[in-house]
C-alpha cells in the first residue's frame, strides 16, 4: 500500500487525475473486500500518506476520494481529537 501512496502522490504532483482515481479505486477494492490485514495496510498506510500529503499542498484541482476511502478518512481525522 506504500508503493500504492506513493504513486497516488507522484500522480498528484503531475495533475494525473485518471491515475489518481485508479489509484484511489484500487485502494476502495482492497478496502471493500480485502483480507484484514490488507483493510488494515490501506487505512494505516495509504490513506494517512495521501491526505496527510493533500493537506500539505494546495493543488489546483478537487480531487475527491470514493465513498469507503473518505468514511475511513473521516474515522481518522476523528479518532485524533480533531
């Protein structure tokens, strides 16, 4: 899921939406139906990296994460106290 994060970010970084949601599309499949421990990589990995990254730069471009991605975001960002 690292390597996964950190093509999403390099994507980010071009302006690739496609890729972007492709990304973020795998990620949404491994989250929906993978093992626990793979739930697990893309919650604690992917999607920390990709929004800790997207909240540290300001692109020109919305970019939305699919529903399951942003509900675990969300999970996330209230699990710290924020």
């Amino acid at each position: 899921m690292s390597h996964l994060a950190e093509l999403t970010k390099d994507y980010l970084i071009k302006g690739n939406i496609k890729r972007v949601n492709d990304c973020f599309a795998i990620a949404e499949y491994q989250l929906r139906s993978g093992t626990l421990e793979m739930k697990n990589a893309v919650s604690n990995s992917f999607i920390f990296s990709v929004t800790c990254f997207l909240d540290c730069h300001r692109f020109p471009f919305k970019v939305t994460m699919p529903e399951l991605l942003n509900r675990e975001y969300i999970k996330q960002i209230n699990s710290c106290g924020v």
